[in-house]
C-alpha cells in the first residue's frame, strides 16, 4: 500500500509523490503558512489583535490558550469562513484575501472541526469519498452512483480512501455506517475525510475532545505518522499533556494577542504563560495538570 503525500492536483485520485520540505538559499524551511499582523473585530470586541505567525513546512505545530482566546477564529479566518479586519494570511506565498473556502481547500487547505461534521448515514468509505470532491473530474456523488463513465476514477478513488482509513487504523470498519462508530472514531474519520481534499496543510481543532485516555495515544501516534508523510500540521487543542507530546513548535494565544512561542519547556515554564492559565504564577496546580482539567 502506498505511503504517498500530498499530490499536486488532480492527479490525486490519488497516488502522487510524497512531497518534500522546500528550503531557501539558506537551508531554511519555507513558510507554509504566515500570519502578518492579523486581526479580526466584531464590533467592538477586539477577537484577535495584531497576530504573527509563521509556520515552516512539515512539522506539527500547536496554537494552545485559555477558553475565548480566539484560537478557533484564527482557523476560521485561515480557511476563509471569516475575513479579517485587517492584517494578512499567506499559504505557500500566496495572499488568500477574498478566497472563498472551496476556493482554500483546492489551493491545499484542508481543516477538522471541533464539532464532529461526517455524513452519519452514510459508510466510512463513501465519507472520505466526499472529502475527494474538490479534485476529482466526476465529483464524489458522481463516484458514488458508479457509472461506467467513470468506473476508473472511481476504482482509484476507493482505494485512495480505503488508503487514509488505514492510517487512522478504521479500514476493517470501512462499509460501516458512520453513526456506528463511537465518537473517538468518528473524529478519526474526519481526519481521514480532510486528508482526502489532498492538502499540503493540514488544521487540526481539537482532535481529541471527547477522546479517552488510549483513544489519545492512539491518535498521537496516526498525528505522528501523518506528518512524517510530508503533511504540515497547525493544531488547536484544549489537552496540555497531548499537545506537549506532540509538537515541536507551540504558540499561547490569550486575549487576542500571541504571548509566548517556543518549544514545549519553554511554553511549559514560560511565566505569562502560567499567568494566563491559572491566574497567579504562585499557583501550586501544575500548568499541565490545569490545561488537562476537563
């Protein structure tokens, strides 16, 4: 079975090359993702406040904050469901101003939601079928009728899927019904429905809500596998001791304005960081063990 990454286009359906971290003239990574002095209003209420980000390609990045520090608006401005009041994003040195989401997901953005958002009637395998939509020729309603017109495509296109089922350890369940999975697989299934847009980044909001303790470790280990294909991942997540475990690149997002940045033992004893999750750096609690707090 192939191990491939993100294809370009529509050669997709599906089998492309796994992709490689492009560096500048310096040996460094490339941006896959850039952040410059964004912000977004609502009225009054300032949601996020002159925020820079700059991702590099590959890697597993993490944004983390207290409750209502605009982590969710960031990726809804990332995927364009909201446009920013000022500021710019840029995907692979491409300004997405006026882009419509279809329009993101085709240039390579593919994203999760906290709210699990999978087709319940449907079997895991026409799931992820759907999430192909936006680079197949037929469309994945079209595959899914299984004309001889296109009996082909559809051929790779199921076998693409049975693919990224597999990588969430969920292909022995792929004729299954959705609504019959518990809720840990279900959002393994919506990873492997985003990952069948064929994305280069892949934005991940809380991926374990709602997981128990195996569940998470399970997960941890796919995140990893994922990544190490060549996908560039931008996680948000409430679970301390997770996003710890798994990115190499965090940044603390509270009231609207980024905070701190660093590696984990730098974001763990980073003393605005402490402040901001529990109140007072004199705190006895843990900032792991308040993070984890459900």
């Amino acid at each position: 079975m192939s191990t491939a990454g993100p294809s370009q286009g529509a050669k997709a359906a599906h089998g492309g090359g796994k992709p490689h971290a492009v560096s500048d003239r310096e040996g460094r990574l490339r941006s896959a993702l850039k952040l410059d002095s964004l912000s977004r209003h609502f009225g009054g209420l300032k949601v996020l406040q002159d925020v820079n980000l700059e991702i590099s390609q590959g890697g597993i990045f993490g944004l983390i904050g207290p409750n209502g520090a605009g982590k969710t608006t960031v990726f809804n401005l990332i995927t364009g469901l909201l446009p920013p009041t000022s500021g710019r994003i840029e995907f692979n040195g491409q300004h997405l101003a006026g882009y419509k989401p279809h329009e993101i997901t085709r240039l390579g953005i593919a994203r999760t939601f906290q709210n699990i958002r999978i087709f319940k009637e449907m079997s895991l395998l026409e799931n992820v079928m759907v999430g192909m939509h936006a680079h197949l020729k037929y469309g994945a309603f079209g595959l899914l009728a299984a004309s001889g017109l296109f009996h082909s495509e559809e051929r790779r296109a199921r076998e693409r899927a049975r693919e990224l089922l597999s990588w969430v350890k969920l292909d022995h369940k792929a004729a299954d019904k959705a609504d019959n999975l518990s809720y840990g697989e279900q959002r393994k299934l919506e990873l492997a429905r985003a990952l069948a847009t064929d994305p280069q980044l892949l934005l991940l909001d809380e991926p374990v809500a709602g997981m128990n303790s195996a569940e998470k470790v399970e997960l941890m280990v796919e995140i990893r596998n994922i990544s190490a294909r060549g996908y560039t991942i931008f996680m948000i997540e409430h679970d301390m001791r997770f996003v710890m475990g798994l990115c190499e690149d965090i940044a603390v997002l509270n009231f609207g304005r980024i905070i701190a940045r660093g590696n984990p033992d730098m974001i763990r004893n980073d003393p605005q960081v402490i402040e901001a999750y529990l109140g007072r750096e004199d705190d006895e609690t843990s900032l792991d063990d308040k993070a984890g707090e459900p």
